[in-house]
C-alpha cells in the first residue's frame, strides 16, 4: 500500500531523521520556512532542489539561505530540456488556458516533479516535499506528476492542511537567526516562457493595478521604432529569427527582448483551483505571445481546415490534462500524438511589424502552401478545368453502312 500523502507539519514528525529527504526549493518564504521545520524536527540530511528553467532568483542567494538552514542545494540545469520537451509542445499545441494566457507552470511543474524524483532515487531519499499551498495550482500540478511518476515514497506539502502566516515564518526565521529574505509584494514564479505573479496586492480582482516596476521583459522601449521580424518553423518547431538558426532557448530570449519593448505579452486572468474557486494571475509573455500567433499562421498555410478543426478541439483535451497534474497521463500523450502528426507537416515563417502595444503581419509563406496568390488565375484553371470535365467529348461518325446484296 502506497504511503499517505504528506499533507502537514505535524506528519514531518514521522520522518526518520537518519535517511535523506528532498525538498523542492525556490529561495522564497515558504521554501525557506520548510528548511527550518526539518531542521527542528532532526533530519539530518536535507537536500534542497532547484531546478534551473532560466527562473530570475541568484543560485546565489540560494545557497546562501539553503546553507544558513543546514540544508545541501542542488541545482539542475534544465533550461534545455524544458524549452525543448515542454515548451516546444506547448507551442505545437497553442498551449492557452480558455483563450486567456499561454500555461507556463503547467509547463514546468512535470519537470520539476522529475527532476526531484530522479535525484530522490539516487540519494535514497524516504520522502519527496513541495510547499504549494491550496490556493495555488502548483498542489495538485505536482502531486499529480509525483503520483504518475509512480514514486513510491510519501510525498506532498505540508502547507496543504497547515497554512502558516507570513508573518510568522519572516519571525521563526528570524529566530533561528535566518534573515537573508527580502520582502515581496506578491508570489512570483518565472522561467524562461514566463513571468508570473499572483497573491500579496494582487489578492484581489476587483482591484489589482499592478506595479510598472514588476515587469521586466514588457518594459517599452523609449527608441522602439517599428521593426520587422521574422519567425521560422521546420516541422513544428520554431528553429531560427530573422534567418538565424537559434535554439530554443535563445530563440524565445530573445524573442522575449524584442517584442516585449513594445509592450506585448502581458496577460490577466482569472484561473480555477482544484475546487473550482478562482484565483487572479498576471503574467508577462512576449515570446509567447509572438510565437503561438505565428506558429497558428504557418499552420494555417499548411493544413486543411477540417483539420485544424478537430486540432483545436484536442488542443484545450491536451491543455486541461496537463494543467490539471496529468501531464503524465494517458489521455495528454494520446492527445499529443495526434498534435506531433499535423506538426511534422507545419514548415514555413511569418514576418511580422512591430510597432508599440501591437503586431501586424507582413508575410505568411510555406514550402508547400494551401494558400493562393494569384486568386484570378486560378479561377480561370479552376473554371476552365471544371468546363473540360463537363464539356462531352465528340462521338466518332458511324462507319457507312455495307450495302446489301440481293
């Protein structure tokens, strides 16, 4: 029988102090304060993950406050791995949540789960803990990757059932004579796709004006006249900029700065819990934002109609499956499958003109396009094909009759 989730504090008590535990780790309060706990409660080799999707924190300051805490950080470089495993699915499969935002951590928790079971296995570790709480989606995202990824210790967050003001984890920390945290207005998590932020004085929909100072990739440009640029696809996957072959990583890097010094890629909207509530999430995305409205052009010049129809339909199956922890499952690698078939038949580019709060297209082309571009032409093949079917074909004359000998 599987063990049962870790869902509290007070479970931690039932950890061997003598075998390894690994803890997800982000540098920020909560992360921090589960440090401390585990401290507390004996363990005697913690070990700290951080798994480096081009996130803003310093590795740095990281392993200053894991050291401070008695803990031993790891840190896994999967900027690569994620851009071309997660992200390159998402763009195939015009990853956004209801028509509002791209995914991002829909993106990155499967990788983060992975990552965190591989190194658990290696160590020998009894246990593998995360500090989501309920109000974050992070919850069910991870627990439902650690649940697929078929790990057989207890695993989970003690924030599920234990919530622990903030306030009181900034005093035991600094009790403890840990205080290297800088305070924060709001939640935040980012990787190369995204910068997102939720929480603090965000909490509120109804009233959420967001400071200018916490975008980064969005900031306009004072020189930003307009500009063209140009995005490639070979089979699915955004390959170079402007002629360029880049990978991945670089390419939405700099896709980021580019567009984004024209405003683009900000989002707001509201996303559901596990229970249906919903929570208010910011987020700022230019590359995103370029590449998913190119890669639905270059498509669209490549596949037909009806199929791109039922595409779509398969993209929110594959959006909700991973969204809601299944990223693992059955159902997202069936809904993939069909995704990965129409991407091996998506080649070609889209030249766009940037210009402050907007983007216009000023060329679709593909090796092999569906499109026309010579419209009068080819009514006059099509009509005169069409005539040539329809037209009947002379009948031979009869051969003269033999005459007939009396």
């Amino acid at each position: 029988m599987a063990p049962p989730p870790i869902r509290s504090f007070a479970q931690l008590d039932a950890l061997d102090p003598a075998r390894p535990v690994v803890t997800l780790f982000s540098g920020g309060l909560d992360s921090s304060y589960l440090l401390l706990k585990l401290r507390e409660r004996g363990i005697r080799e913690v070990h700290a993950v951080s798994v480096d999707i081009g996130e803003d924190e310093s590795t740095g300051y990281k392993r200053q406050v894991a050291q401070a805490l008695g803990a031993e950080l790891h840190v896994l470089d999967k900027r690569e791995e994620f851009a071309d495993r997660y992200v390159a699915k998402a763009i195939a499969a015009q990853a956004v949540y209801l028509g509002i935002h791209p995914v991002s951590s829909t993106l990155s928790r499967p990788l983060i789960a992975q990552a965190a079971v591989e190194l658990a296995g290696r160590l020998g570790a009894q246990a593998v803990l995360h500090t989501a709480n309920r109000s974050q989606n992070t919850l069910r995202r991870l627990n439902g990757a650690l649940d697929l990824l078929g790990y057989d210790g207890p695993y989970g967050s003690p924030y599920d059932l234990t919530p622990v003001d903030r306030d009181r984890k900034h005093e035991e920390l600094r009790e403890a004579g840990v205080d290297l945290l800088v305070g924060r207005m709001v939640s935040g998590d980012s990787n190369l796709w995204c910068r997102e932020f939720e929480s603090g004085i965000l909490d509120d929909p109804e009233d959420h004006a967001v400071p200018e100072d916490m975008y980064r990739w969005s900031t306009v440009r004072a020189d930003a006249a307009p500009s063209r640029l140009t995005v490639t696809f070979e089979a699915g996957l955004p390959v170079a900029v402007d002629g360029r072959p880049l990978p991945l990583t670089g390419l939405i890097g700099e896709l980021n700065q580019r567009a984004g010094a024209y405003g683009l890629g900000r989002y707001s909207g509201l996303e559901h819990l596990d229970h249906g509530e919903k929570v208010l999430e910011i987020r700022e995305m230019p590359a995103a934002s370029l590449l998913l409205r190119s890669y639905r052009h270059v498509e669209s010049a490549c596949l037909g109609a009806e199929l791109i129809r039922e595409k779509q339909q398969l993209e929110q199956v594959w959006v909700r499956e991973a969204l809601e922890g299944r990223w693992f499952g059955e159902l997202r690698l069936a809904a993939q499958h069909f995704i990965d078939a129409c991407a091996a038949r998506t080649s070609g580019s889209v030249t766009w003109e940037l210009r402050l709060g907007g983007a216009e297209t000023r060329a679709i082309t593909a090796p092999r396009p569906r499109y026309l571009r010579d419209r009068e032409g080819w009514e006059a093949r099509a009509i005169a094909l069409e005539a040539a079917a329809h037209t009947p074909t002379p009948s031979a004359p009869s051969p003269a009759a033999a005459p007939v000998l009396v």
